[in-house]
C-alpha cells in the first residue's frame, strides 16, 4: 500500500465524519455513544396469552411468534411470553394490549365478544366458513379492514395467528343417544356455540383453558367442547371422559389472534412493521399444519386408548342447526353494530359454500 493511498484515505476518513458533524478527534466519542444509541433503540415487549405457557397448539404458537419476532429483529424487538393469569387474565387479553400493559398479546377474538360483540366472527361462527373459508375472507374480502375497524378504538391491531384446524364436538362423560341426554348437562363452550346449546337444554358455561380438565376431572362440568384431538390429548381430556363426538358445528374454523399495540405498531419503522406482520403471517401457516398433522396422530392414538369417537346423533344435529337460526336472529337484534361484519362474512360464506361443493365435498364423496 502506497503512503498516497493511506494518505487519501485518511482524508476520506475525515470528510465522512465531518459530515456526520464530527471532527476527526470524535472517534473514540463515536465509538463509546454507539453501544448506548443502539441500547436505547431495544425494546423489551411482553406477550400477554389466554393460554397455559407452553400448552400444546396454541400456546407453542404465541412462543415462536415471539421467537420469531426476537430474532428476526436481531434482538431490537425482545419479545417475552406469558401465560394465562401471569400478567392479566385469559380473558383479558385485549384490553392488557390496548391499555399497554402489555405490548403483544396471542388469544382467540371470542374471548373478548363482551366488549365487541362481533369479535366472534373472527375466529369462527356455528355453521359458518371452514378453514380455507376464514382465511380467504380476512385476506381478500375485507375482513382485515373490518377487524382492524372493530379493535381501532380499543387501540389494538389484529392479526390471523395460528389455526387449530376443525375442531370436533367435544367430551361427554356420558354417551349421547339423543337430544334428551343433553337436558342439564354442564358444558363448557365457547363462543356463540354456548347459546346454541343453552337452547337445546344444556346449561353452558365459558371457563378459561387452563381450567378445564380440573372442572371435567371433578364433575363441575359433564362435557367440554374445546378444540381438536392435538390439543384435546395433550390437556388430558380422556382421562375425564371417554365420549368423543364430531362434528364441532361451533366451531369450523379455529383462528387464533395476534395482537399489537397500535400506536406501538404505528411507531416502527417500515422493516419492524414487516417483520411483526411476517412473524404472525408465517405462524398462521406453521400453526395450522401442525394442527392438522397431529390432529391425525392424536386421533389415531386416542382410538388405540379406548375412546369412543362417533358422530354426534342425527336430532342433536338438526335441533342445532335450528337453534342457530333463532340465535343469529337474536344476535343481531340485540347488537346492530354488528351487521357490516355480518353481511361481508355471510357474502364470503355463500361463495365459500358454493365452491366447495364442487371440489372440497365432492371430492370426499369419491375419495
């Protein structure tokens, strides 16, 4: 190397920092206010969840969400998870992430259908869109804006974050012969479901997941409707009832729900916003072939232990299908505001319907 050459970079040197308005003698400044710069740019962000930490399904989704965002973020971004009751109840989810006691949150939209009514509808309605359905609607026909619209005066944003896939039934520790045996029985169900069975006799009740097996174990309740075989095995249920019953007309569609703080969200820059709405994006897909891979193993295991999986009877079915007519027409009486919500999802569920007649339903009638 020529002493020009060292000369001319030198001089280069000099210019750079002088135009980021500093004198050659600010290096070693440069050099100790660099680390503190890039400290003060970190944030520690909480998770908050509606579920047990670490629980199969969707308590793994929220810690890869979180994992993925930490990462992804080259640590700029420290997101760390809690579990239900850790920092704010299961049910209160919405309101720790729109107050700002926490920054993210991961639950299902049902969970907070006391403070929105029409929160319901983005995770899944009795006898409504199927997986591919849901999807299809909050990405192309206007669900998002509509969600983003529900949660924009409790300052939250939404996202699609994970999926359990069609969700079965549910546990009965006594068999179903017919619609009677459901006169009385304790259940816990979620969502709009709840007054579906209240009107066929049962007497539902909504207990966080965390709760379920003690209260099934106990005898507290005598059914529970929850999600599908991965997470069902996993929390144990079989060990508290031996009749498993499909299909679950509650719930479809399982989506689960990431949340952000808004104006956290508003105040990242472009790469950080992406990289949020990637780590929830990605997820989606992750959280829902897992649920679709193990509810295959889980289901098969749990014939291998001895439950009895069938079909729910045939008047138990139709009585359902009854009742949600009257329970939809309720709904809407006494919540107006929830009728744009309703009429886009009702439009993508008539198209959804349409197609999948010809391919979905047709296939399986041929398979």
């Amino acid at each position: 190397m020529t002493q020009s050459t060292n000369s001319g970079r030198r001089t280069l040197l000099k210019s750079a920092l002088k135009v980021g308005g500093l004198a050659a003698g600010g290096v070693a400044a440069t050099a100790l206010t660099a680390p503190a710069v890039l400290a003060q740019q970190r944030q520690k962000l909480a998770m908050v969840t509606s579920w047990v930490k670490g629980s199969p399904g969707p308590g793994t989704t929220a810690d890869r969400i979180a994992e993925r965002i930490t990462r992804m973020t080259a640590g700029r971004l420290e997101v760390r998870v809690y579990g239900a009751g850790e920092l704010t109840s299961p049910f209160g989810v919405l309101d720790a992430v729109g107050s700002n006691a926490a920054q993210l949150g991961h639950t299902a939209s049902f969970f907070s259908a006391g403070k929105f009514a029409a929160a319901a509808a983005f995770t899944t309605l009795p006898f409504g869109l199927d997986v591919a359905g849901h999807q299809a609607w909050i990405a192309r026909g206007q669900g998002q804006e509509l969600w983003d619209a529900l949660y924009a005066p409790a300052g939250v944003k939404p996202f699609l974050a994970g999926n359990s896939d069609f969700t079965m039934g549910g546990w009965f520790k006594a068999p179903l012969g017919s619609l009677d045996d459901l006169k009385g029985l304790r259940l816990r169900v979620a969502g709009l479901g709840g007054q579906i069975y209240e009107a066929l006799g049962a007497v539902p009740a909504l207990l966080p997941p965390g709760e379920i097996f003690g209260a099934l174990k106990s005898g507290a309740i005598d059914g529970v409707e929850f999600l599908g075989p991965f997470s069902d095995r996993a929390l144990g249920f079989a060990k508290a009832a031996s009749n498993y019953y499909w299909p679950g007309f509650n719930k479809p569609n399982g989506s689960a729900e990431g949340l952000i703080n808004k104006a956290l969200f508003d105040q990242l820059d472009e790469a950080d916003r992406a990289i949020v709405t990637t780590a929830f994006e990605v997820e989606n897909y992750h959280g829902l072939a897992e649920a679709s891979w193990f509810n295959g193993q889980s289901l098969s295991a749990l014939r291998s232990e001895g439950v009895s999986v069938q079909p729910l009877p045939a008047d138990i079915m139709q009585a359902a299908k009854t009742a949600w007519r009257d329970v939809l027409a309720d709904w809407r009486a006494k919540h107006p505001e929830v009728e744009p919500i309703l009429q886009s999802y009702e439009t993508a569920l008539v198209a959804q319907q349409d197609w999948a007649s010809l391919s979905l339903q047709a296939y399986g009638k041929i398979a």
